[in-house]
C-alpha cells in the first residue's frame, strides 16, 4: 500500500468511494475540489495497484487540526488502511505545527471509535443528532498530545 498525497487526478475515485462510504452525506465533487485546494487542508490517498482505496483529510487551524472524510473500501477495511492513513496525516500535520487533533464520528461506529481510542483519541463531548439517516449522535473526540504516545514530531523533545 502506498501512502501519498491526494491529487486532482484522484478526485474521480474519491468522489466514488465518498458516496460509497457516506451516502447522501458524501460532500460533493465541487466541495472535495475546493479542499485540496485550500491551503489550511492536507488530504492523503492510500492506494494499491493503482487504485484508490481509502483517503483522510485534516483541516488546519492555529496548532489545531481536524479530521475530515476518514474513508477506505468496503473490501479493504480491518486491514489496517485507516490507521496507516492516520499514522502518515498526523506526522505530516506535525511538520505543519498541528499538535492538537479533534474528530467527530458516529456514535455507533464502534470499530472506527476503537481505531481513534489506539490513536490516542478520548471522547470529549456529544453533539445530539448530528447525522442523519439514522438520525444519530456524534462523539467529539480530542488527541492533546500524539508524540507522547505513537507520533514522533519534529522539534518535540
């Protein structure tokens, strides 16, 4: 699996596995556009053969950083795509000077919540009915301080 920067020449394949993962909450092709190129936001691609099988985002502001459209095949989940995708984000935001990250995840997600959990995440807070169909609420989840647990940042002791 080779982990890389997502680029325009990705955007059809994201916008695919997008829908896929996300249904009628899939951002729009225009608005994955727009993020890779807006400058407070790194998205990466995990790809295989060619193809795309899972992308991650993180959206910069100050030292803090939140994770957006954490999204792998259906095939290729529980192979450990995600956590890789998260892994090489977060030493990239580091490199950006993020030291805090934030996430919002459905409140069922269980195995995406255990993956946060081993990442360092822990709950913070709840926004009541934050999804929709199902109507479901979202865990706030923070990570403080990745190097002391799994990320070695640049410039930290």
């Amino acid at each position: 699996m080779l982990i890389r920067r997502l680029e325009g020449r990705d955007l059809e394949q994201a916008a695919r596995l997008e829908r896929a993962c996300f249904g009628k909450a899939a951002w729009s092709d225009a608005a994955l556009n727009a993020a890779l190129r807006d400058a407070n936001a790194l998205y990466l691609a995990a790809e295989e053969n060619g193809e795309l099988i899972g992308y991650c985002g993180i959206w910069q502001s100050f030292e803090d950083g939140e994770v957006m459209n954490v999204a792998v095949r259906e095939e290729c989940r529980r192979q450990g795509c995600a956590r890789k995708l998260l892994e090489e984000l977060f030493i990239h935001a580091g490199e950006r000077g993020i030291r805090r990250f934030t996430l919002e995840v459905r409140e069922g997600n269980l195995p995406a919540i255990r993956l946060y959990e081993a990442l360092g995440f822990v709950t913070e807070g709840i926004r009541k009915d934050f999804y929709d169909n199902p109507k479901e609420n979202a865990l706030i989840m923070w990570c403080d301080d990745p190097s002391s647990s799994w990320v070695e940042f640049p410039g930290r002791e």
